[in-house]
C-alpha cells in the first residue's frame, strides 16, 4: 500500500560494526530522494551524575560527532535522561551538535508505563517537528482520545488478574516480551490489570506426568524441563 512516510530504526551504538552499512544505506537514501523527504532523528543518552547533580552532554556531543563523520547530520536529538535538561544544556547540545535548540528535546523517564511515550512525544510537538521537515504540509493534529483511554486502563484497571508465565529463560526480561505485551493489551482491553507471575519450568514439582502410554513405564531420567511444562499443563487443567 502507498504510504506517506516510512519509519526506519537503527539499532545499537554509533560506530557499532554491526551497523555501518545500515548507515552508509540511509545516507545514500538521503541523497537519493532528497535531503528534505528525510528527517533523522538520533535517540541519546544524557548520563546524570548524582554526586555532581548535573546532566553531562559530551557523550551525546562525541556521538554525533561519529554520526556526522558517516555522512549523517541528525535533524532531531531527543535525549533520554533522568533529569529536566535546562536551557544551557540545551543551547550546548545544540550548538556543538548543529542542530537548532528547538529540535533538541530532553525525555524523561515515564511515571508508570511505556505507553506514555506517544503522549510524552506530541506535548513535546515531535510529530510538529517532523512533518515540518519533511514538508508534509498542514498535516491535521492526531486524534489520541482512544489512546489517552488505553493508557489509563493501563494505570488505573478496575479489575486483577493473576497469570503465572512457565518458560525456560523466564530469568531475562526480554525472553517472552511478547507475551507480557500481549497480556498487558489483552488486560487493558478488559480495564484488568495483570499480575504476571514468572515460572521457571525446570523449578516446576515433577507430577509423573511423563508415563509412555505405550510402554507403560516412565524415563529412568525425566528431563526437568518437560516435565516442568506437563506440570504446568496439569495445574491448569485442574483448575
């Protein structure tokens, strides 16, 4: 289908190896449809050092400065930080980044949930931003009533439920992110907040759920893991 604009994502670190030829590929793309039908956006660090109660800018600085000897000027810094960036930070990244000060844009911390982000992004006039450099014109403000209400089932759910997770990496965060997700939207669909209780299957009591029906007998050395799963099965069928 015929879109307006494309969104692409760069993973990783400025200078990663993984990523050159990614970058080379967006700075040919530039040139080729034309500088002005391409906004790009560098997503940034701000370290705040506690001790010292400051916002320090020179890795944000460094990074675009490797960005700019790989042929790619951001038009957009949005700096993630824990701290308000002040003025004078702000003129700094600007001025040593060479980017105007209202394209620099600091990001806090959300207060509850990812999801706050899109909100956070349009009180900031990102989309604004955007469509302006890449000249879309008077491009109508989003309607985002029915997001405003999603993140609020998200907050502030009227109902609970509890479902427990069995996997085998269930210690890394990320290895079932989708699921979570989907549990998390499937739960702010039905104003229902979820409380996700992590499993390891390896850790799961052994229910003698590996009996060979044909054989009649069980593995002399059941494998933890399989029977963590057929266990998890079992309690769910008995409930």
């Amino acid at each position: 289908p015929k879109t307006d604009v494309l969104i692409t994502e760069i993973g990783g670190t400025v200078g990663d190896m993984e990523g050159l030829l990614f970058i080379e590929a967006l700075r040919q793309f530039a040139l080729e449809v034309g500088k002005e039908n391409v906004c790009f956006i560098h997503v940034t660090l701000l370290p705040y050092i506690k001790a010292a109660g400051e916002v320090k800018t020179k890795p944000t600085q460094q990074s675009v400065a490797k960005l700019r000897e790989l042929g790619i000027q951001p038009d957009i810094i949005i700096c993630r930080t824990e701290a308000d960036l002040d003025e004078d930070n702000r003129r700094k990244i600007a001025m040593f980044c060479n980017v105007e000060r209202k394209n620099v844009v600091a990001f806090r911390d959300v207060a509850h949930t990812i999801y706050e982000c899109p909100l956070d992004l349009r009180r900031d006039k990102i989309d604004r931003l955007v469509v302006d450099k890449i000249g879309l014109g008077h491009t109508p403000s989003p309607a985002l009533e029915d997001w405003e209400r999603f993140v609020q089932r998200v907050i502030h759910p009227k109902n609970k439920v509890t479902i427990a997770v069995a996997g085998k990496y269930i210690e890394l965060q990320d290895a079932y992110k989708s699921i979570y997700e989907s549990l998390i939207h499937a739960g702010a669909h039905h104003d229902t907040k979820v409380h996700i209780v992590r499993v390891e299957a390896e850790a799961i009591e052994d229910h003698g759920a590996q009996f060979h029906p044909e054989f009649q007998s069980k593995p002399n050395h059941p494998h933890p893991l399989f029977a963590g799963f057929i266990a998890a099965a079992l309690e769910k069928s008995q409930r």
